[in-house]
C-alpha cells in the first residue's frame, strides 16, 4: 500500500465495550465536513471545532464526533 493511500484509510479504534469507531486523519475529516484543514488545526489550538483524538503525534477525529458537532451546529 503505498504512503498516499495508507494516509485516507480510515483507522480503526477499539474499545472493550465497542466493536470498532471509523477515526479519520485531519485531512479526511477536512474533507468530510467541507472545512480546510488550517481551520481544524487552528480550532485544535483556540478549543473551537470538534471533538479530537491524540494518539502519540497523530491527530484522528471520531467519525461520530464530526457527525454530533456538525449536527449541533445545524442552521434551522
């Protein structure tokens, strides 16, 4: 696989009381909520934007945690 395809998988993150969570790279979910991925990395720094995972250095937000902030910041 190479480096560019390994980077828009979607990873797969476990827990005992879940089968699995879709997690997807800033760039992905940039990508996913029609946002830059400036904008993400800024609101990582200011606390604004949604809900982030930090594994070591890499940074994955939950696909249902895209889901929730852009539902709560729905317009009408």
């Amino acid at each position: 696989m190479s480096a560019t395809a390994s980077r828009s998988t979607k990873i797969r993150l476990t827990s005992s009381n879940d089968a699995g969570r879709a997690a997807l790279p800033t760039g992905d979910a940039a990508h996913y909520t029609g946002l830059s991925s400036a904008t993400l990395k800024k609101w990582r720094v200011t606390g604004d934007g949604p809900a982030y995972v930090r594994i070591g250095s890499r940074i994955v937000y939950l696909v249902e945690d895209l889901d929730e902030w852009l539902f709560a910041h729905r317009v009408g």
